[in-house]
C-alpha cells in the first residue's frame, strides 16, 4: 500500500526530520520506502534518505508492505502532515 505526503520543512528533508522518521519507521515491521524524484530510499536508513535531497515543497510516494503497513503509513504521514513539530511537555 503506498501514500502521498508533501514535505513541509523549510529546509527540505534534512538530518532532524530523517532521524525522526527513521525512528518512526523503526517502530514498525513492515519494509518502508519513500520515492522522490525517481530514487528510492528505506525510511529505516539516514544515509538512504539523506541521498533523496528533497526539497520544501516535494511531493514524495510513501510505501509500505507487510502486517503493519497500514500503521506505518499512518504515523509516517502523520509526521509530514505536522510539519516534523516535535511538542514536548
């Protein structure tokens, strides 16, 4: 199953949003990718989404496979459609 999401960091997909999604992804069981520009990338890898370089703006194909990808792909979505805002108490 796949999804679309916008990245909405100013700065484009940087080392602070990848660690967040890296650990967001992490969670999960299910192979994860995100496809940018004809590159794919596994959501569970820095370097892979350091080498996508997408920009503020992109429009990227998230996909996942296996018994939780729905989840996945709900709490991935989840951290670009909150701009990567981190609340703390």
């Amino acid at each position: 199953m796949s999804r679309e999401v916008l990245l909405k960091v100013p700065h484009g997909l940087h080392l602070s949003p990848i660690s967040q999604l890296v650990r967001c992804a992490s969670a999960f069981g299910s192979s994860i990718t995100l496809e940018f520009d004809g590159r794919t990338a596994d959501a569970k890898s820095v370097y892979d989404l350091m080498q996508l370089a997408a920009p503020y703006g992109a429009n990227l194909k998230v996909e996942a496979q296996g018994v939780d990808a729905e989840a996945a792909l709900s709490s991935i979505a989840q951290l670009f459609d909150g701009g990567f805002i981190v609340v703390t108490d």
